[in-house]
C-alpha cells in the first residue's frame, strides 16, 4: 500500500524525495472496500453526503457541493452565480491556469492583476483600477496555501457589488483573521487532487453558505435534472458528479486533515529554520492575521544566491530531490494569447515570482531527515559552485 507503510519512487527513480505524495492508510482502504462490496461505486452513495457536509462543516459553511475536480468546481461556482459572455472576472496573473481556463469556459473574460511580492497573492491595492462597468466578480486565490488580504477584498467587493469567488484549492484549513478559506467569501472551491492537502485522487468541490446558488450548483453539476419530470431539462448542466468512491477516500483524508495540515506547518517551520541564513534565499511568509498551510514550500533564488533558479532545480535532481518550477504567468501563456488575451500587458512581481520561485519537497509524510538533506544539499550545492568552505 503506498503512503503511510510504503513509499512510492517517483517516476521509477530509487530514493528519490518526491515534491509531494498522498498519505493514505487502512482507514482509506476500508472505506473504498465498503463501497466495492456494496455496489455503491458511482456519484450516488452515503459517503458522498458525508463528505460534502463533513467538508462544508470544517470550512464554517452550510452547503458543499462535490465535483470532478477543481477546475469542474470553478466552473461549477461561475456558472451557478449566472455569469457568461459579456462579464468579466478580477483574477491573479499569479495562478495555476485552471483558475482562468473556467472563466473562459462560462464566455466571460478574464482581467488580471498583479501579484503581492510577499505572499505571492492579489495585490489587493491593484483591482480598483480593474474594476470597469461588466465586472461581475473577483476571484482570489489562495496561493500556495497562504490566504489572501480578504478583508480589503470583500471592502472593494462590497463598494461595488461584485461577487467573491475563492480558488482555495491550495488552501484547506488556511485562516484569515481566525475565519476559514472557504468561508471568506460568496463561494469558494477546492481542489483534491493528489497532491493536495487532503485528496480523493481527483474532485473538488463548492462550498458556500447562499441558499440558492447551492441548490443551483447541485442542479447544473448534475446534468440540470428537473425534480419533477425525468429527463425534462430547463438549463444546460454539466456532469460534474464526485463517485462515492472518491468520496470515501475523500472521508478518510478529512478524519485526518487537522493532523495533515498540522505536518505541512511543521515542515514549512522546520525548512525555515535550516534556510533561514543561506544568503540569496526568500523565504515564504505568513502575515499576523493568517494561518499559513504551506500546501507547498516555496522559496525564491535571488541573485545573491550564485545559481539561477533553473540551475539550483536541475543540480537539486541530479541529487535525488524532486522540486517544481512557479507558474508561468497568465499573460505569457500561449493558450491565451492565442486568443488575443492580455496583449502588451505587464506584471512585474508575476514575472519576476515565475523566474526566481520553486518549491521544495511539500508533502505531509515528509521527515526531519529528508528536510535536513534537502537544505543541506541546498547549501553543499551554493557551497561548491561559490567555493565557500563549508
Ligand atoms: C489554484 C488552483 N486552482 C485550481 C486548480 C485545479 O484543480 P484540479 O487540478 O483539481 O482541477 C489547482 C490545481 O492544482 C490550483 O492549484
């Protein structure tokens, strides 16, 4: 069984300490068997109910709404507040590309804006001036696990009437000023893929504490059904449903999630520790009024390191240490210029977090030891190419 009792090799390769793994145990194993045993296998089941209403309940919320995956929860979250062609949408230029890909799918248009040089978040300064007559919603994202400046956010939100969409897929168990990612604003979504604090393997859901876009978002996840005659579809849905088999794992994850998120936490300390004083290396930060969960550990390489960013990844695998380049941002990506998107626009703290970040080996399993050779390496490694005795 891989995770707790046995570690999986990333990509076949021995010993190597991968960026991120899910940690599952009997618990998972018995729940998945239950459903095989019973036939409850597709997106009917009672571990869909529990894990939608578990899931909402530890994110302060009333409704949860389980989907296929993050990006289907985006969607899922735009589509059932009605927005569509002719609207457009406040988002980061600091974003994984799901985050964009669902506001182009609903017709609606992306505008972006530039990222806080410490948390790596929306600058919460920058979105007035984006604010135009067909803004309909501001969609922060909760980068790698740090929540944004929320308060400011629902201020501007509140001026002008905009709707508050969170991408908290990185983000579960996060706080801002004592609240949960997810309950910060309108409507939130999460991802759990594989690599996420908590996982199904694939899914996501919406969560939110509106009566009506929750009856409306479980409407159009589930092929816009009507209650009364089947087959009889007043709107276009999508099929979207979670299987009660990832839901089950999903059920697993959460009985554990305060210990998972816990790990991510000791980890990113422990790194911050051993990295604390290597010259040319900014470390992550967590702000007073947050609570970090450091879905991922990310760190930038700055001049006065000695490498370049690429260069520190590249000698990092050479020594069997996984690690992950920052995104692209949204404006340099080829799907969207191709489309005509952000033309000549410029993002100076996006471009420059996409150059210098990466992240180090994340995942809640990770130990002491396999964090020590990590920063030692980063250290041995800085050391030869500077010719600093060690
Ligand atoms: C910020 C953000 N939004 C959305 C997604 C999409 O989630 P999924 O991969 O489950 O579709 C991800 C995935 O990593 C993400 O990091």
């Amino acid at each position: 069984m891989v995770g707790v009792l046995e570690r999986r090799t990333v990509k076949g390769a021995k010993n190597m300490i991968p960026v991120c793994e899910p940690l599952l145990d009997e618990k998972e194993l018995a729940y998945v068997t239950d459903c095989l045993k019973t036939n409850w296998i597709s997106s009917k089941g009672k571990y869909i109910e529990a894990f939608e209403e578990g899931f909402a309940r530890y994110c302060d919320c009333k409704y949860g709404i389980a989907t296929t995956s993050g990006t289907t929860a985006l969607h899922l979250a735009l589509a059932s507040i009605g927005i569509g062609p002719g609207d457009e949408v406040i988002v980061p230029a600091f974003t994984m590309i799901a985050t964009v890909f669902a506001i182009i799918y609903t017709g609606a248009k992306p505008v972006l804006v530039d990222a806080e040089p410490d948390t790596w978040n929306i600058d919460p300064a920058k979105i007035k001036e984006r604010i135009t007559d067909r803004t309909k919603v501001i969609l922060p994202v909760h980068i790698y696990g740090h929540p944004c400046e929320m308060e400011a956010i629902m201020e501007i939100a509140g001026k002008y009437h905009l709707w508050v969409v969170e991408d908290a897929a990185e983000a579960h168990g996060a706080e801002y000023r004592g609240k949960k990612a997810g309950s910060l604003g309108h409507l939130s979504c999460f991802s759990f893929y594989a690599n996420k604090i908590i996982t199904t393997g694939e899914g996501g859901m919406v969560v939110t504490n509106n009566d009506g876009v929750a009856q409306k978002a479980r409407l159009l996840k589930d092929l816009a059904f009507s209650t009364e005659k089947r087959f009889l579809h007043l709107s276009i849905g999508f099929n979207y449903r979670m299987t009660n088999i990832q839901a089950a794992i999903g059920l697993a994850q959460l009985e554990k999630i305060n210990d998972l998120v816990a790990a991510r936490r000791r980890n990113a300390h422990y790194y911050n520790r051993l990295l604390k004083d290597v010259p040319g290396i900014t470390l992550p930060v967590e702000r007073k009024e947050a609570k970090n969960v450091y879905w991922m550990y990310g760190i930038l390489i700055e001049d006065e390191f000695g490498l370049s960013r690429n260069e520190l990844m590249v000698s990092l695998k050479e020594k069997g240490i996984e690690t992950r380049s920052f995104f692209y941002p949204m404006h340099q990506q080829p799907a969207f210029q191709e489309m005509g998107l952000f033309a000549g626009e410029k993002y100076p703290v996006t471009e420059a977090l996409a150059q210098k970040g990466l992240y180090l080996p994340s995942g809640s399993g990770l130990k002491n030891e396999e964090i020590e050779e990590v920063c030692q390496t980063i250290k041995e490694i800085r050391g030869r190419i500077l010719d600093i005795p060690k």
